[in-house]
C-alpha cells in the first residue's frame, strides 16, 4: 500500500534535480513513490534521473514543454498515495518533514492539508541583494504542502490555461473545499534562489494573478449563498 506520493516536475533542470530527488527518497518508505515529469527538457535532465537506482522512482516523459500545470496534472493522473506532495527540481525538502506530517496526522486523523515552513537559501549571495526574501516563512507554496488523495479528487486537477498562478488557484479551490488545514512550525522546504526562478522572473506577470484572485473571490462568494 502506497502511503506517499510525491510529484516532481522538470524542464532543463539538469543542474540540481539530482539533489531534490534524494532529498526526497532519503525520507520515503519502502512502498512510496515519487513520479517524475519531464517537460521537454532538451538538457541531460531525464539521464540524471534514470543513473539514480531506485524503485521507488516513476519516470513519465512529455514530448514537448507544455508548462508545469500539464506536467502536474499528468502526474496526478498516475499517484498512488494516499498523501501527495509536491518538489520543484532545484529545491530541496526539510530533512524531517515526513517525520513531522505523520506526527500531525496521527494526532488529527482527519487532515487534509498540511504545510510548514520554507527556508529560503541562495546560490549567489548577490541574488539577497535583488530578492528581498525573508529566511523563514510559514507559506503555502508547492513544496511546502501534503495533501490528502482524498481532497485532490475533489479539487480536480490543475488550471492549465493559467500561465501562472496555477498552484494558488489549486489551493485557492483546496481551501474552498476543506478547512482540515494544519499549519507546521518544521521546515518542509528549502527554496533555491538562483536568479531563475520562475515564480520571481515572472513576478511582473500580474494579470495571470489577477485572475486567479478573481476566480477564487467567484467561488467563495458562490459558496456563502449556498
């Protein structure tokens, strides 16, 4: 029986995968999975991850780049678990996170959705400079949550007509649908900060935001005169 799943997307992310993948299988058990989605990539990303011997590795190869929410959503049409958790390819997880999600759980049966804390770190200590990060953030970003299977088939899978803003808008409906939400004070994930990502290269893209804010104000308010 699988008990986790975790889905990670790629595309050229040949310089760091390697580095999140045992991050990851460094805390999962023996019947757990992590579903790998290349999206395209045209570097040695997908060798990097097949010179990596584990069973617990699903590789699924898209021909072409079609954007991260694809990639995700051909995942979730494959896990198996009954948690699914999420890592981009140049971050890296908290070293006791599934340590820490299963303490939770098993004081509060119900739970659908755990996040903790995210640690930011650079690779370049100039990039502090021009992103004005804090150390620490208790945030809801997609490596820093474990959702139930169960709430998944309710929220239905992601928005890929967003060009961003599709994970807000995926638990912007998550929240919506259950408030079994429980805030952790350990630390789920360190996000690299490198100058390339695309969260931060296309902060100035605010009308995808916009829309998904929108959308959610839609839904909430549709939910109050049910």
């Amino acid at each position: 029986m699988t008990r986790h799943s975790v889905i990670l997307t790629c595309f050229n992310g040949s310089e760091f995968i390697a580095e999140a993948i045992c991050s990851v299988l460094d805390q999962l058990g023996q019947n757990d999975e992590l579903i790998v989605v290349d999206d395209g990539s045209n570097d040695d990303s997908l060798s990097r991850v097949q010179l990596i011997a584990d069973e617990r590795i699903r590789i699924h190869c898209r021909a072409q780049n079609s954007g991260i929410a694809a990639a995700r959503n051909d995942a979730l049409r494959l896990v198996r678990g009954d948690f699914v958790s999420f890592i981009d390819h140049d971050d890296r997880w908290g070293d006791a996170r599934i340590k820490d999600f299963e303490a939770i759980v098993a004081k509060n049966n119900d739970t659908d959705v755990v996040h903790g804390v995210v640690a930011h770190f650079f690779d370049d200590p100039a990039l502090d400079q021009q992103y004005k990060l804090p150390d620490m953030q208790n945030a809801v970003l997609s490596g820093s949550v474990t959702i139930s299977k169960g709430l998944i088939q309710k929220i239905g899978f992601f928005d890929e007509t967003l060009t961003c803003g599709d994970f807000v808008d995926f638990m912007a409906r998550a929240k919506i649908m259950s408030d079994r939400w429980i805030a952790s004070d350990q630390i789920y994930l360190h996000r690299r900060i490198h100058g390339k990502n695309y969260t931060l290269t296309h902060a100035k893209d605010s009308s995808g935001y916009l829309s998904v804010v929108r959308a959610h104000l839609l839904r909430k308010g549709a939910r109050s005169h049910e």
